[in-house]
C-alpha cells in the first residue's frame, strides 16, 4: 500500500473538508509566526490574534493523525516508515544544512535558549548532531524531532485502534501531557512528544468515531464565534498555561473540523494548494520568518508596526515561501521529490 493521505484526499470527495482544514491549520501557523515578527504597537487585534493562534500546531498533528488512521488500513510497518524517511527526513536534513551551516561556522553566535559557550565547547560532530535531534537550528524544525517516535510507535497505535481503545488512551495519555505541559524550548524532545501525544490520537479518534465532530456541524459557525469570545474573555488577562491552552485548542481542533465539514466541504483550490504543499511551507517559512525578523528590527529605517507590519510580514513570508517552492522545482524538476519531498 502506497502511503499517501493525498492520493486519499484526491480520490473522495468526502474527504475534501480535511484537506482544506489542513490547508487552514498551516495558514494559522504561518500567520502567528509573522506576527511575531514585528512590533504590535500595542494593537489589541493583533494581541487577541496572537493569543487566539499561539499554540496551533496542535491542528497541524490533530489532522496528522486523523491522516494516519485513515491510511492504516492493510498497513505496512516497514513501507510506512519507508515513506516517511523519503518524504519527511531526508527533506529535513537537506532544509537543515543552511541553519546549521550558519552556526557551525560561526556567522551567528547567538542563540535565544541555548548556552552558546556550552554549545561551543562541543565538537563539531556533537554541534551537528546535538541541532538535528533538538531541530533547535531553526525556529519551526522542532517539530520534526517531536513526531518521530509516533512515526516509530505506530504499530501500537493501531493495535490500540483495533481494541476500540483509543478513547481510553486518549484520557490517558492526557494526564502526562497536562502535568509536563508543553516546554519552553526544545531541550527535552521528549517531553514534546508526550505533549502533543493527545493530540494525535485525537485525529485518529475523530477518524475513527466522526460522531464527534459531526454532531457539531450544523451549529459550528456559532461554536467557532462563541470559542473565539469565550477563549478571549477567559485569557486577556493572562494568557493560559500551556496545560490548559492544550485543552482548549483540541477543543478549537474539533470545532474547526465540524466547520470546515459543514461550510468548506468542496474542494477549494486555495486550500488545496496550501494544503499540499504545507509541510514544505512548514520546514522552509522558519527561514524566511527569520529574515523578516532580522531586516525589521536591525536593517529597516521607517518605523511600521501593527495591523500594517503584521499584514506585511504575513504576505511576504507567503509569497517567499511559495516562490523557494517554485524555483527548487524549476532547478530540480523531479529530482526536487529527493531534496523537499514533492
């Protein structure tokens, strides 16, 4: 069996309206990266944004895993992590030598979580192997060492999904992940995994019992309104630890999934285009996130900040992100599928 949630997508109809959501969730994670770019000049859209949109991985493994056991049918232990490998790590170290490269030769010195006089200390080999297990190299690759070992558990999964007891491992695996909470850097890839665990088998559970989010179809468009005031009026304030915002973004997760189920059924090319292409969007938009940042706070002489700063930072990371996409394929033509994976 060839693994490929997009050839499923591609081939039921019925399936569109989780691929137009995964096209949202990458979408929301490049906007919440944009805007943090910038200044916000005390704008309360953009901090209400910023609030409402921290933490929206969780959609992008909630539809991971919705995706998994969608496919898992005849499964292949081996042909799975095969795929994997191709799609997902061999793109992430050719996305990573331009990261590590700037590090390891000393063109920045600087690190915003790691002791740099630690790191220095180490060999280069230690350096090289120390960024891809932690994915700290680069300010989206964590991702990447996050979800491997569910990749590697995947077997136990669906052993779980056959038992009918993927709603008791849901409850359990909760309870970890709210006592660790999700860690402020990526020093312990661990503690990442049990903490977006829940989320995973969320996807796989609403794969497997669609009642949950169906039931919420017709009135979604006020559940999703009502989230978004409820969530705001409930951490303006403060925003929430990282424990509790998990609960609420799953909740966040099956609302916009009963949404899109009952208002973004059909197949949309924006979407789909976003859709296809987002993790190549995930691995590479960090780099250019990063120069925005870079040229905004060091190299820019006019003074733009809020809704204006925000749309624009949000743009270009779109546009340069898409034209790396085209311009690798002009270049590389099919052999782009070795490099990025597609």
């Amino acid at each position: 069996m060839r693994f490929s949630w997009w050839t499923l997508v591609e081939g039921k109809n019925s399936m569109q309206f989780i691929n137009n959501f995964r096209g949202i969730a990458i979408l929301l994670i490049m906007l919440i990266h944009a805007i943090g770019t910038i200044d916000n000049d005390d704008s309360m859209i953009l901090y209400g944004i910023s609030l409402l949109l921290d933490n929206t991985t969780i959609l992008f493994v909630v539809v991971a895993g919705y995706l998994f056991s969608s496919l898992s049918t005849n499964f292949n232990y081996l042909k799975y992590l095969k795929h994997k490998f191709k799609i997902i790590i061999i793109p992430y170290f050719f996305v990573s030598l331009p990261a590590i490269f700037i590090y390891l030769s000393g063109l920045k010195t600087t690190h915003f979580w790691i002791d740099m006089n630690w790191f220095n200390s180490l060999g280069l080999v230690y350096q090289y192997l120390y960024f891809m297990l932690s994915g700290a190299h680069l300010v989206t690759l964590w991702f990447i060492p996050m979800i491997i070992p569910l990749y590697l558990f995947s077997p136990s999964f669906l052993y779980i999904k056959s038992k009918q007891l993927l709603g008791v491992f849901f409850i359990l695996s909760l309870i970890p992940a709210l006592w660790f909470g999700r860690p402020e850097f990526s020093i312990n890839n661990v503690i990442w995994t049990v903490y977006f665990l829940p989320t995973y088998v969320l996807g796989m559970l609403l794969w497997q019992q669609p009642r949950i989010y169906e039931a919420l179809t017709k009135y979604s468009g006020v559940l999703l309104a009502g989230y978004i005031v409820v969530y705001l009026w409930l951490s303006w304030g403060a925003a929430f630890s990282s424990s509790v915002d998990l609960l609420w973004k799953m909740v966040f997760a099956v609302i916009l999934i009963a949404f899109t189920k009952r208002y973004l059924a059909k197949k949309n090319k924006f979407l789909n285009m976003f859709a296809r292409l987002s993790f190549y969007l995930y691995f590479v938009h960090g780099y250019f996130i990063s120069t925005i940042r870079i040229v905004y706070n060091q190299y820019l002489s006019v003074e733009v900040t809020g809704l204006f700063a925000a749309s624009a930072s949000f743009a270009l990371t779109l546009i340069l992100s898409l034209s790396s996409f085209v311009i690798i394929k002009l270049i590389l033509k099919e052999k782009s599928k070795i490099f990025i994976g597609l």
